[in-house]
C-alpha cells in the first residue's frame, strides 16, 4: 500500500514486543496536520479480527481517496484537515499466539512464560482447557500482562494474583509492557483531538469511565459512531460491561494533561476469538467510522 499510494499513506514502527516484532502505525491523510486521531486495535491477541478491519479501512480509504465521497464530500478533501494514526496490531505477539499457538513464538524464555502461564491458571482453576485450546483464547502478551489492565487509570485498585496469566493480569506496575508504552509515547507525541479504541465483542460502544474528564465530548463521539455502526452505546457500568480499570480509554480521557474524548467500540457478536464469517457485517458496520469523523471534523 505505500509503494502503491505513497503521496497518502505514511508507515512507522513505534515499537517493538517482547518477541520482537514491529508494532507499526499507519498515518492516512496529511501527517502535517492540525488535527489527529488515533484508532488502534489488536490490544488483545484472541480480537485479531479488529487488525484485520483496521487493515482492510485503511486500504479501502487508500484506493477510494480521490472519487470516494461522504456526505457528497470526497474523502480527498476530508482527510486534508485531519491525520489518522491507525495502529493495526498492538499486540503482534498476542496474536501470534492465538492464532498460530506456542510454535509461533521465537524467543526459547517467552515460550517457557506462556507455560508457566498454563500451569499458573491450571493451579488456580482459572481454565480446565487443554493447552491448544488455551492459546486460542489468549488475550495477553507473550509474558501473561493484559495490555488493557495495564494503564494508569484505577491500576492499583484492580485486585488479582500476582501471577502471569492469559488474561486480565495486570502487570508489575502501570505502562510496564512495550505495547503499552509505545501507545502512550504516541499519545504523548501528538495533541490527539479523539482515540478509538477496537475490541470484541458486543456490537457495543463504550464511552464513560468514572474519572474521564470529557465525558460530554466522548458522549458525542459516541453518539456519531453508533449513528454510523448501529451499535448500541453503552455506559462502563451497564449490566453488559465486562471494563475494570487500567484500560487504554479510561487512562487517555482521564489524565490531567491534555485528557482526549474516547470510546472503545465492541465489533462481532459470539465468544472470542470470532469466527471470520463476521467480518463482512463487522466491516459493513464500520467501514465510514473515519470518514464521518473526519466529516465532524471538518
């Protein structure tokens, strides 16, 4: 996609994981810009389908950016005010291990983490899965922390083991993990105006968190997604919520400097990781959410 529409597309890697791999972000639209959004996805490694929707916005913005229109405006002039910065995957490790299992892991160390993982959870009757199944549902990084326990938002009053598990585990201290961290030197970068974060599942917008200090401005956010998706919009604490702290929304619309408006949108119905027949009503779904957002934003 860059060689093919190099004048729209910008790539750099703002990380690596424990494994090594590329945590890649993807600016559309003009990187000089006064105004930038960030949408991520892939933060849990059993969502990989969240990457692929991510992947498939980005090349469908990228081959209509001169004819495709919203609103009877081309996407050409609506992405000449805002820049997107789409992280596709996170959690490359995660999700490596979720869909190809312990042999797609390179590092001998993080193989015998994700074990002691198993045996972990075994001991404490947190799975009865056999280990191939296990994986499959893995939602942490290659050493058991959950990316989205492992930010500064009501981190320390999340009370768990201390043990490394695969899922909702949250780490030794807050922004311990290179995920996290290359995330938050992004928001750090950059005076994002929104953050959209990508999970499954629930057909669910999620837009509140008890400490964010935008709450009416994520409330509106909110509002225009579903008003695009047809998800329903939810409240943090709703009878369908399964959020605790530490999470990416809840740390970005809460912190005192320069607090962004969030949402965490939910895609797919079912258990994770989804089936790949979703895709094509997660995509149908969500396939404008830039374009009306850059609309807004015009």
């Amino acid at each position: 996609m860059k060689k093919i529409y190099s004048n729209n597309i910008d790539i750099n890697i703002i990380g690596n994981s424990h494994d090594n791999r590329n945590i890649y972000e993807v600016i559309l639209g003009k990187s000089n810009s006064k105004q930038h959004v960030l949408i991520h996805a892939g933060i849990h490694g059993r969502e990989y389908l969240t990457s692929l929707l991510i992947m498939k916005q980005i090349e469908y913005y990228l081959k209509n950016y001169e004819e495709g229109e919203y609103c009877g405006i081309k996407y050409s002039d609506l992405f000449n005010s805002v820049a997107f910065h789409l992280i596709p995957m996170v959690n490359p490790d995660g999700i490596t291990i979720s869909q190809i299992g312990i042999k797609g892991i390179r590092n001998e160390k993080l193989k015998d983490s994700i074990y002691e993982c198993y045996y972990n959870d075994l001991s404490a009757r947190y799975t009865c899965d056999r280990f191939k199944n296990y994986l499959r549902k893995w939602k942490a990084n290659a050493i058991g922390v959950d990316l989205n326990r492992n930010f500064d938002a009501g981190w320390n009053e999340i009370n768990q083991s201390k043990k490394c598990s695969f899922a909702n585990y949250k780490g030794k201290y807050c922004n311990s993990e290179p995920e996290s961290k290359a995330l938050v030197n992004l928001v750090n970068k950059y005076n994002f105006i929104y953050t959209v974060s990508y999970h499954s599942s629930g057909n669910l917008i999620y837009w509140d968190y008890r400490d964010s200090l935008v709450k009416k401005e994520s409330s509106n956010l909110a509002d225009l997604i579903s008003s695009v998706t047809g998800y329903k919009k939810e409240k943090s604490d709703s009878e369908y919520s399964e959020v605790v702290p530490g999470g990416f929304k809840d740390w970005a619309s809460s912190k005192h400097n320069n607090p962004i408006p969030s949402v965490t949108i939910e895609v797919g119905l079912g258990k994770c990781p989804l089936k790949n027949s979703e895709f094509k009503y997660i995509w149908n779904a969500n396939y404008r959410v830039l374009a009306a957002i850059a609309y807004m934003l015009r």
